[in-house]
C-alpha cells in the first residue's frame, strides 16, 4: 500500500515513500516484561490531514451509533417485548456484555500491537469488529427470550467495541498533541450525538422486529467501511516483536501505577465519573417513562426531543472544551467543570416530573459529559504509556475505566433502590444524587494526575 506522507516517513530521491527501520528496537527489560519493545525518546507526531481527522470522525460516528443505540433504547424496547416488567433483566443483559467486552478488549489490543499486515496493525480489527457486530443483529432481534437476547448483545458488544477500540488505537498512535484536544472534541461529540441520532432514525421502525436493530448497524458499517478504505494506515509487515505467551496477553491486563502515576490518575477519575453516568444511562428509558407516566414503546419520541435539544450543548461542551484545553497550560480545571456540570445536571433531573424540567436537566448535564469526554480523552493521550509500541494495550487499558462502570451500574442500581428510597419514584431521585456525586468525586481524583510522573 502508499504510504502517506500524514504519517511522517521520509522519501527516496524518487519521492517514493520509505518505510522507518525497525532493526534498532531492543528487547524490554522493564517489569512489563513480554510487551512490544519500546522506541526511545519521543518524537512529535505529524499533524493529520483534515480528510483524515474527518474520516476518523465518521467511523466513531457509524461505530457509536450502532453500539450505543441498542444499550440506550432498542433492547429495553425488546426486553419490554420479551417480559413486560422485568426491567432488572435489562441490568443482566447490559453487564454481560459489559463484562465480556471487558475481557476481549485487552487481548484485541495486545494482538493489534503486534499484527503483521499490508493494511497495518488496526484496520483488520475494525473489519473484524464491524463483522461481529453486524452478525449480531438478528440473533437480538428474533430473540426468542432473555437468554438469546443477551447471548446477541454480548456478541454485539464484543465486535462494536472491537471495531471502535481499532479505531482510538489508531486515533492514539497518529494524532498530533496539538491536534489532541479538538480530535478528541469531534470524536467525544460523536459518541453523544451518535445515539441520538440513532434514535430518532430507529424511532421511525419501531413497528419492525428487524430494523430497530438493523439500521444502526447498516450506518455503522456504511461509515466505519469508508475510513477503512480511505484512511491511510501505515504497513506492519516489517516491524519486529518479542513472542506473545498467554501469560503475557494476562499481564497485559494490568500496569503498574506507580510507574505510570499521572495515567493511573487520570484512569481512577474516568472510573468513578462514568459510574455515575451508568447509573444515568442504563435505566434512561424507564426513567423518562416512570417520570412522564408513558408507555416504555412511548419512549422514543421523548428521549429524541431530549436528546436532539441537547446536541447544541454537547456540540459546544465538546469542541469549545476541547479546543480551549489545547491551549491551556493545564485540562485539568476543564475536567472539573464538567463533572461539576454534569452533577448539576442530574441534580435537576432527579426532582423533575415534567418535560420542561428533564429537558433542562438533560441539556446541563450533556454539556458537561461533552466537556468531560473530550478533555478527559485528549489528556489520556497526554499521558498515555509507551504510545508509540503499545498503545492498544493502553487503550484497552483505558476503556476499563469506562467498561467496568457499564457493567457494575446496572448491578449497583437495584441496590440503590433498595437503600435509599421505597418507591419507585424516590428511587429514581437517590440513582441520579448518587451519579452527580460520583461524577463529582472523579473529577478531583483527576486533578491529581500533576502529581503523577509525565509519560
């Protein structure tokens, strides 16, 4: 394949793209023993290509959108099907494939570090992932029962998070820190108006078994597909690596904080922020419906004002804390105010009864989850270890912070009900206190990241 100037390589007096050697790399002797070998100093990435940083924004559109969308709306619409007034089986459902995700995604790292191939080490696995993903479909939608439905969403939440956890892998290993903040903006912005825009397009086939899950994942192969084709990926046959044992793929599940204080940091902040927006999340769809005493099929239009109304201040939160963090000397007051957003986002939302009122709950607390997102990813990329030999390992990693809390708060709910409140509507109040609380306590342990050693 034609590599790219983008990605930084030098020309032969012909112009022809040459690929760096990789004789130089030496064996690790570090406590992380068996990972790929690390590069020596640091050298500064090359700015992407405008098309570039669009095409990767598409992708984490299409990839958002189809692993979202089921979790935020299309599986309570089926499970409602399935067994009307079980909706502690949706908390099962979503920690399955919370967990499973969980334990696919180091080793789809691992792997992708260290994958030989024309097209590079990440795009096979969002070909993969994408594959996966879109198998899935019709296991979930003729689900004949909650086992078989769970059994598809685990599936589908193994190949989406392939095929977006390729794509942060490349997002990590290519951009620019100058370009960090506002990349990480787009894409954080994305992955909020994704599923909104998911769901106004499913509300349009709620009627049809099929295409309630079908069409987000048509979506996502379509965009994902054309940044496979179009993005350039530089060609790994050549580079070198020690032997991958299991007992290496196992360690590649941990690090060592003390070494990497600043990411262990930044990674126990994202921990207990996106606990708390789980909490939020899982149990959207039935929260709306309790509050406004509508039908749970009645859902969709609602969550689609909501969630349109508030892409303008996502849209804002997102880019505008992105952009302006680029040229702070620090993203760390950037953190807080979106966690202080968000709290009192859920704070309104949790003593609102009315459309109005959840509307501007919604809009507050979007704004600062945009905010957060985005800030919080471009300084995981500030302070991501050995980026240039491991980064899908740390990526993986990194999503731990975020995929453990998808699969705990589904669990963590029922017992929140059953301390803090007896009914159902004091319960939903007690669930929204305890997320902006959360949320709260990780951005301060975030802050704490300046302490930590810069990687």
């Amino acid at each position: 394949m034609v590599i790219n100037d983008i990605q930084g390589h030098p020309k032969d007096p012909a112009g022809r793209a040459t690929r760096v050697p990789t004789a130089h790399v030496a064996l690790p002797s570090s406590p992380e023993a068996g990972t790929p070998p690390t590069a020596g100093p640091r050298e500064p990435q090359p700015t992407l290509t405008g098309t570039t940083v669009w095409l990767l924004v598409v992708a984490t559109f299409g990839g958002g959108m189809a692993m979202i969308v089921p979790m935020a709306f299309t599986l309570a619409l089926k499970l409602n099907h399935l067994a009307p007034g079980r909706e502690e089986a949706l908390g099962y459902i979503l920690g399955a494939g919370s967990l499973a995700s969980l334990l696919a995604a180091p080793v789809t790292g691992v792997l992708s570090d260290r994958t030989r191939s024309r097209w590079g080490k990440r795009r096979p696995y969002t070909v993969i992932g994408a594959a996966v993903g879109l198998a899935a479909v019709p296991l979930m939608a003729f689900a004949p029962n909650i086992v078989v439905l769970g059994l598809g969403w685990v599936l589908s939440t193994i190949g989406w998070g392939t095929a977006v956890g390729s794509i942060g892998n490349f997002q990590a290993e290519n951009i620019a820190e100058a370009q960090r903040g506002k990349v990480s903006g787009l894409t954080g912005l994305t992955m909020q108006v994704a599923p909104v825009i998911g769901i106004m397009l499913v509300g349009t086939v709620t009627a049809d078994a099929l295409w309630v899950f079908l069409l987000p994942a048509v979506v996502g192969i379509l965009l994902v597909t054309a940044f496979v084709i179009f993005a350039p990926e530089r060609d790994s046959r050549g580079l070198e690596f020690t032997p991958l044992s299991a007992g290496h793929v196992f360690k590649s599940f941990g690090f060592n904080p003390r070494k990497h204080q600043a990411f262990a940091w930044v990674w126990a902040g994202r921990f207990l922020f996106f606990l708390g927006l789980s909490l939020t999340t899982s149990y959207a769809t039935f929260f709306y419906a309790q509050r406004l005493q509508i039908d749970v099929a009645d859902v969709t239009t609602v969550i689609a004002v909501i969630s349109g109304a508030s892409i303008l201040s996502a849209t804002a939160g997102a880019i505008g804390g992105g952009w302006l963090s680029d040229h702070a000397a620090d993203r760390g007051p950037f953190i807080m105010l979106g966690t202080v957003l968000y709290a009192a986002g859920t704070v309104v939302s949790a003593f609102s009864y009315d459309l109005a009122l959840l509307l501007v709950g919604t809009l507050v607390a979007s704004t600062g989850i945009a905010v957060f997102t985005s800030v919080g990813q471009a300084l995981v990329l500030d302070v991501l270890p050995h980026r240039e030999t491991q980064a899908g390992r740390f990526m993986a990693i990194t999503s731990f912070s975020q995929k453990i809390p998808s699969a705990l708060a589904p669990l963590l709910a029922p017992v929140l009900f059953s301390i803090f409140a007896t009914g159902i509507e004091e319960n939903y109040s007690a669930l929204f206190l305890a997320a902006g609380a959360l949320a709260i306590s990780g951005g301060f342990l975030t802050l704490l990241h300046t302490r930590g050693e810069s990687c």
